[in-house]
C-alpha cells in the first residue's frame, strides 16, 4: 500500500488554509498537519456551526494555539479574502459532493463548485498566496452527471489560473482521486451497517461494478506531496487499486447474498481518472499520473529530471482497466488503515 508521504514538505510557522475543513478530509489533514509540522496558523473555512464546535473539541485552542476556525461559505468572495489574508497555502476540499443533490438542486451545485471555485482564485490573487491546490474527482473525468461537469469546470477554472497569476506568481493544481475508504457517504461504512443489522443481503448496482480505492490518510500525503512537487496546472492522479464490488462484498460478508439493484442515475459502471485524450499530455511516476496542462507556460523538465516517463499511445486509466487490484488480504489491511476493522 503506497504511502504519497511528501519528501521535504516545511509547513512550519507557515499558514495554511482549508476549505471545507470540517469534513473527512478536513479533520485528517488538520491532524496530520498538527501532528507533522508546527504551523503559524491553521485556518479551517467552512460554513457548517455545528461542525466547527464539533472540530474545537477535537483540536481545543488551548492544545493548539495555531488553530483558527473561520466561518464563511467559498461563495462569498470578500469572506475567503478576509479568511486568506497572511496566508501561504490554501487546500479547497470545499464542494457540493453528492450527485442526487446535485441532480434536483443544479443551481446551488453550480454555485458553490464552478463559482466557488472562481472565488478561490481571485482571493489567493488578493492575498499573495504561494499555492493553491484544489480536491477534484474521478467523476471530473468525462463527466456524466452535474456534479462531475461542475468539478471539470472547477479544475478547468484552477488550471486556466496559472495563466492569469503575472507578477503575484500564485500557482494553482488539482488532485484526482477515487473512492475514499471509510470516509462519510462511502458504500463500506454502508455495508459494514446492514451486516451489523443482520441483512439478508447486500445490495450491489451491477455485478460487473469497480472502483478506486484510497484511504482517508492516503488522500491526505497525496494532497501533501502534491503541494511539494506542483509547479502550477498539473492535475495530479495517484495510483491505487481496484476492486470489484462484488468482491468486496464477499469479502466483507462471506457467502451472504447480493441483492443486483441496478444503476443509479448519473452512476458509472467503471470509474475514470485519466480518459484517452488526456493520456496524450500524461506523465507516470513512481506513484502517480501527472496530467500536464496545455499551456505554454509548462515545462516538463523538472518532472523529467525525477524519473518521469510518457505513458504508451491510446493510454486510460480506469478501474476495470487497472493493474493493481485489491483481494481479501489487501482489502482488510485497507480497512485497518481506514480505522475499520470488522473484515470477514
């Protein structure tokens, strides 16, 4: 299980900004931050009360004295710009995430991932930030629901703004990942739900279903290593395993029966992170793909320099497609890094 730990990161008395900090993610950056590094401030953004009061139990000021919680919504520009003064680096996990409220609630799903995107890169514009990097999805790729065009638009907002930063210098990339294990909203912690209740089955999309799967720290280094390495307009892809979902299924609850319910609307059969026509401008390291922007201001050398190689003509890279793949010992070391123990 690759680890993406960052080689030569110094977060120390720099400041740092997250929005949407007070999700999965948020929590286990803030603490792997904190565990890692001694930062000038810490600023979590978020526009949820409850679940900032919630995080101050978790990281109290008095243990923490570079904690700052800020309330405000990446809709409102003149909040993120008051939230990014002073600020070195800025990681925008902020998002309307699920794809059925993206689906009946369009507008807002537009609001707050194309223009909140938009207010990120005009605020780190305002305050001199040094680097932004923004949290994307596999659903970016090729997009088939609202949730995965608005996140396209959002990464394309972030890379266009390479070209846009002059004099002030700040460089923006994304990250593309799949499947976080455990995290909230995901089909584990589900499953692991209806066979604590004592389902008679599982219930699974279609038979021939995969998905990417990353744990929750994975994620983070990921995001780290990203920040370390980025010069501005890559889109940074890590690569991990697949795993079809009724093998996990079976792994998890030996023998008990699946339940074929059928595709969800907007739901991929296989998930994607780097189509055909990006695999043109793709670059493969050691652990993950680089998508290099179309831009002139890019210049590969540096990655070239580090081992980097094109990948072969008509490349994809998708979870049916993948070589690395997860069986029942992997998966359960997965679920033990993701905290979640119970593997049949």
């Amino acid at each position: 299980m690759r680890d993406f730990l960052p080689k030569s990161l110094d977060l120390n008395d720099k400041t740092i900004l997250i929005t949407g900090g007070t999700g999965s993610f948020g929590k286990q950056f803030v603490a792997t931050v904190l565990e890692r590094y001694k930062p000038k401030r810490l600023i979590i953004y978020s526009r949820d009360e409850l679940k900032q009061y919630e995080m101050a139990q978790l990281f109290p000021e008095s243990k923490y004295p570079s904690i700052r919680f800020f309330i405000g919504d990446v809709r409102d520009r003149d909040r993120l710009t008051m939230a990014m003064r002073e600020t070195d680096y800025v990681v925008h996990a902020a998002a309307l995430k699920q794809v059925s409220t993206a689906e009946y609630n369009p507008i807002e799903c537009i609001r707050t991932n194309i223009d909140g995107a938009e207010n990120v890169v005009c605020a780190a514009f305002d305050c001199g930030v040094k680097k932004v990097i923004a949290l994307s999805t596999d659903k970016a790729a090729n997009p088939i629901n609202l949730y995965g065009a608005s996140k396209l638009a959002s990464d394309k907002i972030f890379v266009a703004a390479n070209n846009m930063s002059g004099s002030i210098g700040t460089r923006f990339s994304v990250v593309r990942y799949g499947n976080v294990m455990g995290s909230r909203g995901s089909v584990v912690p589900f499953f692991l739900k209806l066979i604590d209740e004592g389902a008679k089955s599982l219930p699974i999309t279609d038979e021939r279903m995969t998905r990417f799967w990353i744990t929750l720290q994975q994620g983070v280094d990921f995001v780290l290593s990203s920040l370390e390495m980025m010069h501005g307009g890559e889109i940074f892809v890590p690569r991990i395993p697949s795993m079809k979902m009724t093998d996990m299924a079976e792994a998890m609850a030996p023998g008990l029966p699946q339940d074929i319910i059928g595709i969800r609307p907007g739901e991929k059969l296989h998930e994607i992170m780097v189509p055909v026509d990006d695999g043109r401008s793709t670059l493969r390291l050691e652990d993950r793909y680089v998508i290099e922007p179309a831009f002139a201001f890019w210049n590969r050398e540096s990655y070239e320099d580090n081992g980097a190689k094109k990948v072969p003509e008509n490349f994809s890279y998708t979870s049916d497609t993948n070589d690395e793949w997860l069986d029942k010992k992997s998966l359960s070391e997965f679920l033990k890094a993701s905290r979640i123990e119970k593997v049949a």
